[in-house]
C-alpha cells in the first residue's frame, strides 16, 4: 500500500521566526471541508494549518512555461 504524498512530506517551516513546525493534529474531511493538517512551532507557538490537498493541485496546475522540457 503507497503512502499519500502529503503524509511523507516534511512539516512547513514557521513563517514568524523560520524554525521547523510538529504536526500536532489532523482535522478530517467533512462533507465540503477539506482535510486539514495543523502543525505548532515549539519555538514561538504559533499554529499553522495546512491543506494538502490545494498544495497537489497547485504543484499539478503549474504553468506550462514553468514545466520541464519534454525529451
């Protein structure tokens, strides 16, 4: 069984002080809600929240200039 993308992916950094965040919690789809993944920074407290499923799409939807050559 293959683990989703965004279960292997590395926590966000802080965006106040820059310092690695731990994951602290899952919120689970609900009807039209997204999954939602919430992370702390040990450092200043702060919480995060992020929605893997936008971030695949936005990788997915890249513009096409920003895409490598084909060979």
């Amino acid at each position: 069984m293959s683990v989703p993308h965004s279960e292997i992916c590395l926590p966000p950094r802080c965006e106040s002080c820059g310092v690695g965040t731990v994951r602290i919690g899952k919120l689970p789809r609900i009807g039209l809600r997204p999954l939602v993944y919430v992370y702390k920074c040990d450092a200043c407290n702060r919480i995060t929240s992020v929605e893997p499923e936008r971030q695949e799409e936005a990788a997915r939807r890249r513009p096409v200039s920003a895409r490598r050559p084909r060979r």
